[in-house]
C-alpha cells in the first residue's frame, strides 16, 4: 500500500505527465514512487485512485488518462469540463491486474489531454490480491 502526493503546481502541456513528488505512507514494498509514477511490483490486483486539481489553459474538457507500461489505458479515464482558468478535480479509480511473473515492476501514470497547471494530486494505491 502506498500514499503519494503532489503539492506543488507545475506547468504542464496537453498530453504531459501529471507526476507525484512524494510519499505520505508506504507499507511494504508491492508500490513505490518512482520518477514522478507508482511502479507496482508484485503480481496481484491493485486498487488506485488518483485525483488531480487541474487549472486548465483554455475552456474545454480536462481528460486524465492512466498509462500502464507506457499504453494509456482507454477503461482508465476521467473526464471534467473547466472554463478558461477554472481549476477542476478530477478522480480516475482503476482496477489492474499486475502480471509480471518476476519481471520488471508495472509502471503507472496519468496523462492530461490539455495544457494548463497541476495545482496538486495524490493517489492510494491497495493491493487486493
């Protein structure tokens, strides 16, 4: 189990990476931070969920998308209308079976369709089973 945040902003630009700087709880050794995502690293079903405060650029909607091993995951998206400099939560909750027979560590992260500013984030991460 692992707690990460972010509160900080940062700048981001459409189809960046919305990242985590820090760890507020970790027990054992099943997720981990690492560069800005959350590497799962035993084979299981994990719970996630990851909200984000987003100040977008422009008017339109704020997608996050979660990424797995680099291929955004089409079941793993929030979606939040914002106006021009409106800042908008938005909560992506995700299910993922991790099989990597020994492998490297599955990698997770979160990918936002518009420019704008990461005002901050956090995610839990529970194994399952």
């Amino acid at each position: 189990m692992i707690q990460v945040f972010r509160n900080s902003p940062v700048d981001v630009l459409a189809g960046g990476e919305l990242t985590f700087t820090g760890t507020k709880f970790r027990k054992g050794s099943t997720a981990v931070l690492n560069n800005g995502g959350i590497d799962l690293n035993c084979d299981g079903v994990y719970m996630i969920t990851a909200n984000f405060s987003f100040t977008a650029t422009a008017a339109g909607d704020v997608m996050v998308t979660m990424q797995v091993d680099g291929m955004l995951s089409a079941a793993d998206v929030a979606v939040a209308t914002a106006a021009a400099g409106d800042t908008v939560n938005v909560k992506v909750v995700s299910l993922i079976p991790v099989r990597k027979c020994g492998c490297s560590p599955a990698d997770i992260g979160y990918i936002v369709s518009v420019a704008g500013t990461l005002v901050d984030a956090d995610a839990v991460v529970t194994k399952l089973c």
